[in-house]
C-alpha cells in the first residue's frame, strides 16, 4: 500500500460506522488515507469496542490503524480545514440527520460520497436521496456540494475481508468522479465512473426492495418443498427476477436515469448479489412461505432494519397515487404495486403472472 | 384441461425423448395436444422405459398418456398430414442429426421449434441454430419452414414437475407466434412472444457458456474458504455476472439482435436461472477451484455433457480468430475470450478485471 499512500494521502470523514461505512472506512485507509470513522449516536458500542482493540462487532475484522474512530459529539473537533471528503454511511433514515450534523461545519468545496441507499418522497414525487441531500443543504447556504454515489454488488462483509468487489461510483461531477476512482485504488476493489447518477440511485434503491419478491420463490420453496421429481422453483426465482429488471428500467427511465445503467453493476449486478444474501431476501422468503408482512417482522425480524420493506413504506403510498393518477404506468410496474400493497396493506403477496413481460 | 383439449388438439411430434425434449412434450400435452415423443438413437433407454410404465428416468416423472413414446426408427410411420408442429428436443450436437431425419418427410408449410441451444461456426462466422437448420432443410427443397425457438429461464426438471416457469418464443413469423403461444397456454407456464429470433438464441446459447465464468466464484469460494469474518464470495460472482450481461449484449448487436433481449428472460432470466444451477455452473466450479477444464472434465463429469464447454469448443478458434482481425472488439469480451482459452487451450481462468464494466 505504501505506493498508493504516497500517491494520494486524504483526510477523509465517514459519517456512520454501520457495516457498510465501516467496510468502506477500511478501504479508503487501505489506499493510504487517513480515515475518520463517526459512529452516529447509534452508534456508541461499535466505537467502543473500535476504541479498545480496533475490532468492528458487525463485521467482525479488525480494522486498520489508520482508520481512527470518532464518538458523534467529537465530528466537530475533526471537521478542519483538511478534510478532503465526507462520506455518509448511515442508513436512508439517517440522511436527514446526517445533513444536519455536517451542515454547520462543512465548506461548498468538499465532496460527500452517499453510501446510503434509499428514494424520498418530495412534493408527491419520488425523488432519489442526492437531492435530499442537497436541498437540506441548502438551509445551510451550501448551494454547489459536490455529490457522489456508489452502487453495484457489494455486500460489506466481504469488502471489508478485501475479496473482490466491484462497484460504480456515480456523479454528474466528472472530475470528482476522477478524485473519487484514485481515492479507492485497491487491488480488491474494482469501481468504475458513471455520470448517470440517478439510474444509479434508482437501482440501488429498488434492488432491497424487488429483493422481497425474488425472496418470495425461496418461502414458495421452503413451505411447498421440493416436487417429488427433486425439483426446486429457480424457474420461478428467475422469472421474478427478470421482472425486477423490467420494472427497474422503466422506474430508472420515470425518473430521469439511463437504461444502461439497469443491466449494469448497480441494476442487475446488485439485484444479482442481493438476491444471494440478507435480510431482504429473507423477508421476502417469510412472505413467500404465507406469512403477512407484519407478523413475518413482529415475530422473525423485530430488530432487523429491512431496508427494500422501509422504502415499500416510504413511497408506498405515493407510488399508489401517482399510479392512479396515471403519472405512472400500472401495467409497467405490477410486481411494484403487489409489494407495496403486501408491506403497507399487509396484504398476501400474490404474482401477477398475466402482466409481466410486456 | 378439457377446455385447452377442446380449443387446440394438434398432432405434434418432439424429436429427441431427454430432459427438456420430454418436459417440453408434457407441457404440450396438458394442453390438449396429441403428442408424439420421439426418441433419437441415443435415447432408447429413455423411450423403453416410457413405453414400460411411462415414467422418464432423467424426469423422475410418468407423462402423461397423451404423449405417446416412440424409437427412432418409427418416425417415418408417424410423420402423417396430422402433424401441426415439430419440436426439436436434440442436443446442440444433434442438430444436423435432427435435419437429416425429419428432411425426407417434412412438409415446407410444418414449422419447428427449436428446444436446442447452441451456436456454430458457417464461412469463418458464429451463426445461431436456425440458420442451420434453415440451410440443411434447403438440401431438401425446402426453403421457407417457419422456425421459433424457446429462450428462458426454465429447468427441465422443474417444467416437469408443472413449477411456475417464464419463457419466451422467439420467431420472426408473427402469425407462428400467435399459434405456439396458444399451443403452450398452460397455468403454469408463461410464455410471452418476441420476434427477435437473433436476440434470443444468442442469449440462450452464451448463457451456457458465461455460467461457468459465474461457477468460478463457487469454486474460488470451496478452494479458499469463508473470509475469517464469514463473508463469501456472493461481490466476485455477481461482478462477473454483470460482466457477462455486457458480453451478452454485445454479441446480441454483432449478430443483429435487439438490446431488449439480453435484460430479459432468455438474457439475464436464463443466465440467472442457469447460474444457480446444473452443469455448466458445476463446471465453473471446477475451474474456480483450480482445476484446468481437461482433468476437470475427465476426472469429475467424464459423462456429462457441459453446453458452455462445447459451445467454447465450436466457437472458440473462430472467435480469436474474428478479433485478432477486429471483426469482434477484443475489449468489449474479455471474459469470453478467457473462457474460451480455459477451455479450449486448458489454461487457468484468470479474470482480467482491468478490461471489465468498459
């Protein structure tokens, strides 16, 4: 690494040591940064157990010495003049909160890099979480914030064992993009520019929550069992995937983003990963075995943040009206709509095989 | 049934008695239909067994009794002015095979569907099977038999056992479309019409074959182990799945298909379904685990037939040959062209990240 470290040598802020900025935090030191890692308020047991011996508990690693560990009251002390970019690793129901705890102390020049993932709702329109970000700013006079993105198949347990990733980082901002790539130059760490910001968001967002529905084929499995042939319902899992992918494309479309950025790393890639692995696709495998949400979250998941189920209740209702108001197309996003009525109606999920593939 | 039965009621016969060929036969006959399953010379195993208690031993499922088993040689008594379809249910390597059987007695006004997946090599160029089909049925005076083909995500087995499975049928003939669209009409079948006949064989052949680059991951997985914090190796199969897609699409253009083809259920549906298992993604996982193909394929499936390996074998000297004269960038496939040298040069698969997501 010491290449790399007399290359670039940024001091750099990650704002939530959760797993996936603390992954993130260890990458950015690997590339010879400096590394300021901020627990939330949330996030006080981690920083302790970092304090003491370096060891994150949720990614079970130790992390490298120069990723120092910040309590949430200390950010002011280290928010100087040096700070090159800021990274926010809280989870989309920290965003706000995150903007105003950097806002009074941040300059318009340094970058933030979002590793949260998430859509809002703003105006009856669903909007991607950059633009949260950016107007939140605003109440602070920063008005040219430099925004940036990640996105693609990365789950954080493996990052942070440095096994092979790859990523796309997003910004309409070229030539951070260009900073952003030299910033995270590892060997295990394969990431690739995109100015198609929003297509980016979009996937990243939706892939948590079309994950319940390819989720749905693993509970359709586990309570109906093998057929007496030994056969299983991948045939299903894909069909569920695919669908994904359509309705992905025309909510990437809807809202400003690039069809190609769907089949891509943070489209189809992510969608591909999250499927493998996690609590979404295990909510989802609850729903297909014939539980309704609530009770597959009271009894199974209570503590369990299930991100594509929260952004189901986000813009759940909002997607519905918008729907019938004919902003959007219903025929084109029909596994959409029967997610968010089996999240927020806690109605069976149930597919609509006579409107897919069109 | 009885309402399908009454609609349609058409004579088809299905040439080749394995997996899908069988399945495929079944699914035809839940729909009414009167069907005929022919066995090629190599499936006499498979017809005595169906003509015994009508069970099919690679199914692991009686057919029902309006499919009718019969050996090879019993095609000439069978080929009547009844017949409405045929199916072919031949292995890529059977179709010139298939050709030459069905040639003497088919009538130019009979379409085929084409079951078989693959890619061959015509005048230094990779062309898909119905092209071959099309120029040996010319050697008989027959030159304008309507062709469609099946892409999708749909295993044998779990077709068998009547699993909710999505395909597509793929002809440039819109009036066939319409007819094998309702032939196929069972519940739990979903079948949606393209006209992209190019788009839809290419993904159905290279999925085969990219599925074993998917394995890799597996593989490197069961050689290196869990990460001590007990992350896998989910971000390194789900980069090269998304590299994969983009290869896919590539040669989709090259060879005039359309785009909306790889996105969907014959592109990335098959890839995924293909991905999660069966024999090219066994084979992946060979190689993954640092095996070379030759003792891989000798030592640990000697008998089994691995699509993606032979389509690497038909391909693959006419592949590098089409890039190093720049016909095919040799940038936009990198990970087919190191397949193809792990096959066909039995050399490691190594993955050249530097040249991927471009």
């Amino acid at each position: 690494m010491e290449e790399a470290a007399k290359k670039i040598m940024a001091k750099i802020i990650v704002l939530g040591a959760g797993v996936m900025g603390s992954a993130f935090a260890q990458l950015l030191a690997d590339t010879g940064n400096e590394v300021c890692l901020v627990g939330t308020f949330l996030d006080q047991d981690i920083i302790d157990s970092l304090l003491a011996d370096g060891t994150h508990p949720g990614l079970k690693v130790r992390l490298p010495e120069n990723v120092r560990a910040f309590s949430n009251p200390e950010l002011e002390n280290i928010m100087d003049e040096h700070v090159r970019l800021i990274v926010f690793g809280v989870n989309s129901a920290g965003v706000d909160w995150a903007v105003a705890r950097i806002g009074p102390f941040l300059k318009a020049s340094v970058p933030i890099l979002m590793l949260t993932k998430g859509l809002a709702v703003q105006n009856q329109s669903i909007v991607i979480l950059p633009e949260v970000v950016e107007q939140g700013l605003s109440v602070y006079g920063l008005n040219r914030v430099p925004l940036a993105a990640v996105g693609g198949p990365c789950i954080a347990g493996e990052l942070a064992a440095r096994r092979q990733s790859s990523v796309v980082l997003a910004s309409q901002d070229t030539g951070l993009l260009e900073v952003l790539l030299s910033l995270v130059d590892a060997p295990y760490y394969h990431a690739r520019g995109s100015t198609d910001l929003v297509g980016i968001e979009v996937c990243a967002a939706l892939k948590n929550f079309y994950t319940l529905a390819v989720g749905f084929a693993a509970g359709q499995l586990d309570s109906k069992g093998p057929a007496p042939n030994g056969a299983f319902m991948h045939n299903l899992a894909a069909g569920l995937f695919t669908q994904a992918i359509a309705e992905m494309r025309y909510f990437v479309q809807l809202l400003g983003g690039q069809n190609r950025s769907v089949s891509g790393l943070a489209g189809a890639g992510d969608l591909y990963v999250t499927c493998q692995a996690g609590r979404n696709g295990r909510m989802g495998k609850l729903l297909g075995s014939g539980l309704l949400y609530r009770q597959a979250k009271s009894e199974h998941m209570p503590k369990d943040t299930i991100e594509g189920a929260e952004l189901a209740l986000i813009i759940g209702s909002t997607l519905k009206q918008l729907t019938e108001g004919g902003k959007i197309d219903k025929d084109a996003v029909p596994l959409a709509l029967r997610i968010v009525e089996a999240i927020c109606d806690n109605q069976p999920l149930k597919i609509p095989w006579d409107l897919f593939y069109r």
